[in-house]
C-alpha cells in the first residue's frame, strides 16, 4: 500500500512556521517562569501545573514540526 502523502501549500506552511515561533517563544517563557519559581521556592503544586503547560506546548511544537517536516524512509 502507497503512504499518502500530504502536500501542504505555502501560505499554510507559512502560517504553521508563524504559530511554532510564537509557541517556541511561549516555551522558553515557561522555562524562564519556573527557574524563577524554583528559584524563589515557589509552591510546588504551582511548579508541578507551569511544567504540565510547558510539556503541552512541547508536544503542540512536535506536531507542528511533523507536519512542517516529513518523515522520509531511506
């Protein structure tokens, strides 16, 4: 069986590279939030939800760099 492939044009291409910017940005907000949290001794519970979030949008940039990236088998 054929894989599909899909082709994705360049202004959705454009706007997936624009939204993985911005959540890239958002990502190292989060770290930069919860060093400081660490660092102040924040409440854990407080630190434990900021990592879930940052984890989140980690899993939200895989995506998008799947779909930017295609898988390719040698």
């Amino acid at each position: 069986m054929d894989q599909l492939t899909v082709v994705i044009s360049e202004q959705e291409q454009a706007e997936i590279r624009l939204e993985f910017a911005r959540l890239k940005q958002d990502h190292a907000d989060f770290d930069a939030a919860i060093e400081a949290m660490i660092a102040t001794a924040c409440d854990p519970l407080r630190i434990q939800r900021m990592k879930k979030k940052k984890l989140a949008l980690k899993d939200r940039l895989q995506e998008l760099e799947d779909r930017i990236i295609p898988d390719i088998i040698a």
